[in-house]
C-alpha cells in the first residue's frame, strides 16, 4: 500500500493546485454549489481576508502514487477560543478521495499544527469565521448544495466516524422551505399588528443607505448582536466588516434584503433578513470557478434577472429584545410577496443548530421539512 504524503502549501501555485482540487474532485456532481475560483483566493490568503487579524492558519495537501488525493486547512481563530474558553486548531476546506488513510493523514497534519501552538482539540469542519461554510454534511446528498454551505460525498461522515477519537460536538439541520400561493395570514395579521403596536417599520435599502450612510456596517453590527451566542461564533471586527460590505453589497439586489427599525428607539435596527437568489446552478457552469470566459453570464443572469427557482436565506437576525415582538413575521410579509414576484419556488434556510428551536419554529407557518443534515467534529490532541 502506497504511503500518504502531506505537503504545507508554501507557494502560490500550491495554493492554486489546493483550490482546483475541490473542481476536479467535484467535476459533474449535480449537487456541489463550487465557489469561485478568486474568491477561494481571496479567502485563503493571509494578505486579503481580514480574519487574519486574529486568525492564523496552514494548509495542507495530500499526494498517494503521485496524485493529488486531498487537502484540508489549519486555523486557529484567538477570538473564538477566548470567547469559548477553548484550544483548538479548526479543520476546514477539507476535501479527499475515498480513502481512509488519506483522511487520517489530513488530520493528522491538523493535530501536529495544532499542538505545536499549545491548541487541546481539534474540531471541524469550521472556517475562519460564521461567515465560512461550517458541518460536514451527513444527510442529504441528493439536494442541491448552497454557495453559503458544504457540499460533500456520502463517504465523508462514514470515514469521519471510523476515526478513533472524533466524537460529535455539534448537530446542524437545514431546511427547505416552500414559497407559499399566498403570504400566510398569521404572518399577514402579525406584522400587521406590531407596526401599530410597538412602532415598528421595514427598511428597504438603497445603494447611498449601504454605501454612504452606514447601514452596510450596522447590518453586520445586528448579525454580532443576533448571532454571538451561537456555537463557535466570534464577533466581525470593523474591519470584517468593511471588507464584507465591499465584497457582498455591489451586486446584491436590494429588494431581497428587507430591514425592521424601532420608530419609537430613534430608528434603531432590530430586525434583518437577507436572501439572495441561488446561485448553485450558474456556478456550476463557471468552468473551475471562473468567470471567464462565459462563467459571468451565468451568474449575472441568477442575480440580475433571478433565472433560478431557488432563494437562499442567507441570514435573519433580530435583537434579543425584540424577538417575542413578532418581527420576523414582518421580515417575512415583506419578502413572501417578492418571491412570488420573481418566481421563486421553494427557499433554503442555511444551517441551523438542530437544538435551536426558538429559529425552527418561525418555519410552522410554511410548509417546511429538513432536507439536510451536519456535523461537526471534535477530538482531544
């Protein structure tokens, strides 16, 4: 049996070659939602991505017979393990052909990484930050991956669990929601209802709102305030959020992104929601993630003119305070009525923490089931 070797990626072809594997590995799969190819690049170079502030990280392939089999990265994110009271190295962009010894030698690499910066464990898989796709996919194959989320072959958890030491330290679900005829009453009467009562009103955006009067920060402002509690999560520096606003708000259609404000709280942000249209299928015809020649067409046409069927719901956020209020019934009011005008048909949620029921049951009103499932992993170095 041929032996294992891991290479650090030390160039930048390297880096190219630990990028192009996840096309190869993937070239054909109906369900992969492949990101593009610069902004892999951008994400994973230490000079571009503004987590590198608090994060540092190495990447790993693996070649068996000559052949490039597999890869993963290292990253330790400071601000989560202070928050969490943790030391651990994360394990993320893992990819591998079906064998076992390649991924133990993966994760292996990870562990030597990891301990030799003082890390405990290793978990994963987790990128940089909850802005990164995070949990290994362990049901639902055959559904049609998002560009937020993983997308991995069946084989993946089934090796995953036959490693010694890895145990499961947090279950995802996501759920695929169906665009109703109608915009549900209870929602309709609620939203309705707490604009009267509690001041509350929508905000739609406009390009001088995001760019020139902060509303492009103040959004990932509310996502810190919405989302810190939530498993592994550490807090977008302004930084982050700079470079966030500048790479996802230019080509965004402001109409899918709907805003609650508190009226009577000086306009106070208390509520977003965020959905783009699915891009999964135009990226899949992006030959290796890039948009030239033809890959930009593609692309253009599920934003601009929303040729998709799909709606990804990117985030939806509303403050602590607020959320007995019924403010997501008036995010949803809002944007219902725009699916239905763009034709979309059914809407994906993104990943879920499975114990998060207070998120799931604002889904009971829809006809709503969960088409997918995730992992994370952890294991004591």
């Amino acid at each position: 049996m041929s032996a294992v070797i891991i290479k650090k990626v030390e160039t930048k072809n390297d880096l190219k070659a630990f990028i192009d594997l996840h096309y190869d590995l993937y070239a054909g799969n109906e369900y992969d939602a492949p990101n593009l190819f610069n902004d892999e690049m951008n994400t994973l170079s230490k000079d571009k991505n503004a987590a590198f502030d608090f994060c540092e990280a190495e990447y790993f392939l693996a070649y068996k017979d000559g052949k490039l089999v597999g890869r993963v990265a290292a990253i330790i994110n400071h601000h989560a393990n202070a928050k969490w009271d943790r030391k651990s190295v994360r394990f993320g962009w893992i990819d591998f052909i079906n064998d076992r010894e390649v991924l133990a030698a993966l994760l292996n690499a990870v562990e030597e990484y990891g301990r030799s910066k003082g890390m405990r464990s290793i978990v994963g898989p987790l990128g940089f930050t909850d802005m990164d796709p995070e949990g290994m996919l362990t049901e639902g194959f055959d559904q049609l991956g998002t560009m937020p989320t993983i997308y991995n072959y069946d084989y993946y958890p089934q090796l995953m669990e036959s490693l010694d030491g890895f145990e499961v330290d947090n279950h995802y679900v996501e759920y695929k929601l169906m665009v109703p005829n109608e915009v549900p009453e209870k929602y309709a009467k609620i939203a309705d209802m707490i604009q009267k009562r509690y001041n509350l009103k929508i905000k739609k955006l406009t390009r001088d709102d995001v760019f020139n009067k902060g509303y492009g920060k103040r959004i990932f402002d509310l996502v810190n305030k919405t989302y810190g509690h939530l498993y592994g999560y550490s807090e977008l520096t302004e930084r982050q959020m700079d470079q966030y606003v500048k790479l996802y708000f230019p080509m965004a259609d402001l109409s899918l992104i709907t805003l609650v404000e508190d009226e009577s709280a000086g306009n106070k942000l208390v509520g977003l929601g965020i959905s783009i249209p699915s891009l999964t299928r135009a990226l899949q015809k992006c030959r290796r993630g890039r948009l030239t020649p033809f890959g930009w067409w593609h692309v253009l046409r599920a934003i601009k003119y929303h040729k998709t069927k799909v709606v990804d719901l990117l985030l939806i956020g509303v403050l602590p305070e607020y959320r007995m209020k019924g403010v997501n019934s008036l995010l949803f009011a809002d944007l219902i009525p725009r699916y239905q005008k763009y034709g979309f048909e059914w809407g994906e949620t993104q990943v879920e923490m499975e114990t998060n029921s207070k998120v799931q049951s604002q889904w009971e009103w829809l006809d709503a089931r969960i088409h997918k499932r995730r992992k994370c992993y952890i294991k004591t170095i």
